[in-house]
C-alpha cells in the first residue's frame, strides 16, 4: 500500500505516504491513492481533522519524475491518468477539504511534497529536517503549481531563496520564512497529533 490510513477513534485521519524505499517519493500509484483517499475523505462526516506524515524517516522526497515519464513499464493512458490526478489533489482537492489539514515533517520534504505542506493549518518539523525546491539542480524551474500554493504561506524572500538556490532550509530557516509553524526536537507525528486535541 502506498498510504498507510489510520483512523483515529476522535475524527483524526493520519495519512502516510509510505514507499520508504524511495524517501516517499510521489510516484503514479501514490499519485492516483492520493486523490482517492482525498475525494473518499472531504465527504466522511467521521473525519474532523487529516493528518499527513511520512512512513521510514522522511515526509516527501518530492515527485518521482522517472515514474511519471517512463512510458516502458506502464500505458500511456496510466501516465496521462496520474499527472491529471496529480494536478486535481494538488490545484483543487487540498483547497477544497471541509477538514483541517495538519502536517508531520521529518527527513527530506522537497518539491511536490510542498502542497500538503502549503495546505496545511499547521507543519510540524523535527529540527533536521531538509525542506526545499531542489528542481534547479537538476536543470528545472520548479513547476508553477508548486511555487504558487508555496507562494501562500512563504514569505517571498524565502521562497526565491528556496527556488532559485536550490538549497534545502533547514526547520528553523523554513519556520521563519513560513514554511513551518512548529519545530521540535521528537517525533513530529506526536506533536501533530497533540496539538490536534489541545
């Protein structure tokens, strides 16, 4: 399973991106579990709050490209399918979710990770964890839908940093540009889910 859900017996949905093996990078199968979980969730009257963490260490190593591009191991249709299901949780369904929406960061949190982040009502860090847009290493801009919801909640100094050098913030650096509204030295997923029930 590429998400691990927990329902919680007072209304707490945590989602866990879980593919550790690839620092939960956000492949096709993710991408299209992602949309599901989200469209299943906005109409659960059960469900109060969502709760985003990451499985092995990371939050979101960002989007796995090779998955989306490498046409070799999957139809053309599932490619086309997965980058249109990535625009609708993305563009549309995080926006649209009648829950508030909570996130736990540990490890890496990069590039198409940042949404959920963006979404979010408030971001939990552990104090090493790395969040960035590292696309300008490897000869991208980052995408545009990932720089405007980054946009809403960073500041914009913060952002071109972020975009332009390709250099992971550190928690504290992410906090004070935005990104981040708590950092703690444990288990962020803890803390999330304390600061949930206060």
């Amino acid at each position: 399973e590429m998400l691990k859900i927990e329902d919680t017996v007072d209304g707490i949905r945590c989602i866990g991106l879980n593919r550790p093996d690839k620092r939960n990078a956000i492949g096709v199968e993710m991408t299209l579990a992602l949309e599901q979980v989200l469209l299943k969730t906005k109409v659960d009257a059960s469900v109060k709050t969502i709760v985003f963490h990451g499985l092995g260490g990371h939050f979101c190593a960002g989007m796995d490209m090779k998955d989306f591009f490498d046409s070799s191991t999957r139809p053309a249709e599932l490619l086309q399918r997965a980058r249109a299901a990535t625009e609708h949780w993305r563009i549309q369904l995080l926006r649209e979710m009648p829950q508030k929406i909570f996130t736990a960061v540990e490890g890496y949190c990069l590039g198409g990770g940042l949404p959920i982040v963006a979404a979010s009502a408030a971001v939990v860090a552990q104090r090493d964890a790395k969040l960035g847009l590292p696309e300008i290493n490897f000869g991208f801009v980052p995408g545009g839908q990932i720089i405007k919801a980054v946009g809403e909640v960073m500041s914009p100094r913060g952002l071109a940093y972020a975009a332009l050098t390709g250099r992971p913030l550190n928690a504290e650096q992410a906090k004070r540009w935005g990104l981040v509204t708590h950092v703690v030295e444990t288990d962020p997923l803890q803390h999330v889910l304390a600061l949930v029930r206060a």
